[in-house]
C-alpha cells in the first residue's frame, strides 16, 4: 500500500521516506521538500525528495538499497551540466543485502560525492557522508604518478576533499607550500638564494613572496613557480559565500580546478626540482 504523500513508494519505504526528510531539513534547516519532482529537463531523475535553494538543490533517493541503479546515471548528468547539486542515497538501517554488496555500494556512491543517510521508519539515522556537491566529483589520484613520500599527503587532502573541498584545497597548498620552503633552504645553502626575505626554515615568509624570490633567482622552472603562485592566491579567494545557482557554479569550477591544479603541481615539482639538482623532501 502506498502513501497519499509518497505515492511512487510501499507503506515502508514512505515511512523511510518521511524520516529522511526530517533529517535533512533539520541538518540543512529546510522547508518541506519537493516530491518527485525534476532537478532540470536535462536530468532524467526524479528524486524522492528535492529542495531547491537560492544556490543550490539539494535531492534525496529514498531506496531499499545504498546504490539504486538511477544514483549513478543521474550523477553523470548533472556533472555534464555543472549544477550544483548535493545528492544524498537513504536506505533503510535494517537491510536484506549481504555486508560485501552493502559495503561495496555504500563505498561506489561515496566516491562520486554522494552523501549517505541509513534510516528507519521513526525518524532515527544519521548520516555516514554528508556528501558534496557532485560536480566536484574527481577520481581518487593515482598514487604512483606521485614521488612516494607524499603519497600520504595527498590521499589526506583527497579524503578531506570528499567531505570539505575548500579544505582539501588548503590541504594541497599547505604540501606545496611545505615543498617550497625546503626547497629555498636548500638553495640558501648552496649560495642560490642570495636575495629576499628567506633566511632559514624557522623565518616565516610570505609565500607569495617567497616564490617571487625564487623566480628572481631562477632556482627552478618559472612557469611552474608562476603556477604555484596562482595557486596560492586563488586558493584564498574561494570562501565567500554563492548567492545564486550561477555564481555556485562558477565558484563549484573553480574549487575543481584549484584541486587539480594542485595535484598537478605536486606531480611535477619532484622532477623539476631534480632537473636542478635539488632533493624533493617532504
């Protein structure tokens, strides 16, 4: 029997339905939700429950399981189209499948930025992931394409990306920023750094001071510096606040593409800096 509310869902899955609604409000302070409603024409889903902000929608599958088979596709869509969207799969607490599949699924829909919410019928869960909005999705970094010792640095910043990507950002700049301070204290020991502020890794400098040092010197390439120092200053200017799904999409852009950059960055700095005949520490 289904619910006058939820008329898609059994009686069971409605009252699942209504618990992660109140969950959801209560989390993000909400209004009532939207009922299989369309995110966009371009999206072939219609979540169980939808709210649409001012910047941003927030939409909830309510299935028997972590990963319905519709999660997945409707992610691909709307990572085609750059909305910002924050997606979130309930599914009941008590469930039928075995721990490896319901791990597995639980695991696949984190990947891509899902958030997850196992409920029961009297309004009780909590949520494993909050989730984020999925055009920011990126695969996990593939660890060998990275000099060994910031293998671990970087899966830190991944992990906190997943959950805070503004945060995982200052995470890989903190890394670059580390690198770079060797780096010029190397070259103050050779003689190579004879000019600016930097006197030793225990004298705070600016870092963007710090890397217009390093180019005046050329202690190493310049177009990698001029990207580290773009780096630096757009990773700080990513904190106002959006108002509108426009200026969402364009600030969800460029907190990508600021992690990417960071990643590429990281990727090459070890072997400039051997080019050099400097010795890439972490």
């Amino acid at each position: 029997m289904s619910s006058s509310k939820f008329p898609l869902l059994s009686s069971y899955m409605a009252d699942l339905a209504e618990s992660a609604e109140f969950i959801i409000r209560t989390k993000y302070k909400l209004g009532k939700a939207i009922i299989d409603e369309e995110i966009s024409p371009n999206v072939g889903w219609r979540p169980t429950l939808l709210w649409k902000t001012k910047e941003m929608y927030i939409a909830c599958e309510v299935s028997e399981r972590p990963n319905p088979p519709v999660l997945v596709t409707a992610c691909a869509e709307i990572i085609n189209l750059g909305l910002p969207v924050k997606m979130i799969s309930a599914f009941p607490i008590e469930h039928s499948l075995s721990l490896s599949i319901y791990q597995s699924e639980k695991t696949k829909v984190k990947s891509f930025g899902i958030g997850l919410l196992p409920v029961d019928s009297n309004k009780v869960g909590s949520f494993e992931h909050y989730g984020i909005p999925v055009t920011l999705h990126l695969p996990c970094p593939t660890m060998k394409t990275y000099h060994k010792s910031i293998h671990k640095a970087i899966s830190t910043a991944y992990d906190i990306y997943l959950t805070d990507p503004p945060h995982g950002v200052q995470e890989l700049g903190q890394v670059i920023e580390k690198i770079l301070i060797d780096l010029a204290d190397q070259a103050k020991t050779k003689g190579k750094l004879t000019k600016g502020s930097f006197k030793n890794k225990e004298t705070y400098v600016a870092q963007n001071i710090l890397i217009d040092d390093l180019i005046a010197e050329k202690i190493t390439d310049k177009a990698l510096l001029k990207k580290c120092s773009a780096f630096a200053d757009d990773r700080n200017s990513v904190s106002h606040k959006p108002k509108t799904i426009a200026e969402s999409k364009k600030l969800l852009d460029r907190i990508k593409e600021q992690f990417k950059t960071g990643l590429f960055i990281l990727e090459d700095l070890p072997e400039k800096m051997k080019h050099d005949k400097y010795i890439f520490n972490y």
